[in-house]
C-alpha cells in the first residue's frame, strides 16, 4: 500500500514526545504528528488531547525520500467539524488615507525630523552623563 500526499488514514498513537506524537499506519509504517498539527488551538501539553493507544485520522502532509512521514490530525478535519475561526477584520480606508500621507512625505522632511529628534535625545544624554561625572571641570583624583 503507497501513502500519498494528501490521503487520509486511520492509525495507532504508538508513542507520544514533547514534539509530537509518532502515529503507526495500517501499511506498518511510522510518521510523524508534530504538536503543531494535533489541534486548531494551541497546545501546550500534548497528553492533554492524545494517549498512547488513541485511534486516530490523519492527513499525510508530506512523504520525504528518507522515508519520513508527515501527519496532521487537524487537517484530517472536515471543516464542518473544525470550529468556527473568527474572521479578521477588514481594513479601515481611514488607515490607508493616513499611511498614504505619511508616505506623501518626502524624505528629507523624515531625515531633518530623524535628526531633530536624534539631537535632542543626545542633548538629554549628555546632561545626564555629565552630572554624574562631576561635570566638564572637576579634577580627578
């Protein structure tokens, strides 16, 4: 039996890591569920959606010429099942408008704000500096 990309299958958690599980197919082979594929969320301890034993669906992800298998139980999902992921909002125009006239700004108004803005803040800092050294005429000892 050939494994392909894409199929899915049914198979037997065999051992469980701190980075996946390693799931046995029904052809004998072992392939791989990295902890980023068992499921929609995050999750931060494997033992808390899988045991050694559980069987489970998965997608094969990719097959590598060294014999390796990728799986995934998430993507084995139908999307009925999947949960509902909220949609992203979409972008304000008014956001546009403002990275619009932001850009409109030449570079040398940036450059002479950069410099501005640069001048002062080493003005502060050597204020600072020099107060704590005693100032520009204090002898050392």
């Amino acid at each position: 039996m050939s494994i392909e990309v894409g199929s899915k299958l049914q198979g037997k958690v065999t051992g469980i890591t701190n980075f996946g599980a390693f799931v046995e197919l029904p052809d004998g082979r072992t392939g791989l569920v990295h902890i980023s594929e068992v499921a929609d969320n995050y999750v931060k301890d494997i033992h808390d959606h899988l045991k050694v034993g559980d069987i489970v669906e998965v997608k094969v992800l990719n097959v590598e010429e060294d014999g390796k298998i990728g799986l995934s139980i998430r993507k084995a999902k139908d999307q009925s099942e999947r949960p509902d992921r909220p949609q992203r909002p979409r972008r304000d125009h008014r956001s546009n408008e403002r990275n619009e006239r932001q850009s409109r700004e030449s570079f040398e108004q940036k450059l002479a704000k950069f410099l501005r803005d640069s001048d002062e803040r080493l003005a502060s800092l050597r204020r600072a500096t020099e107060s704590k050294r005693g100032g520009r005429g204090a002898r050392r000892g």
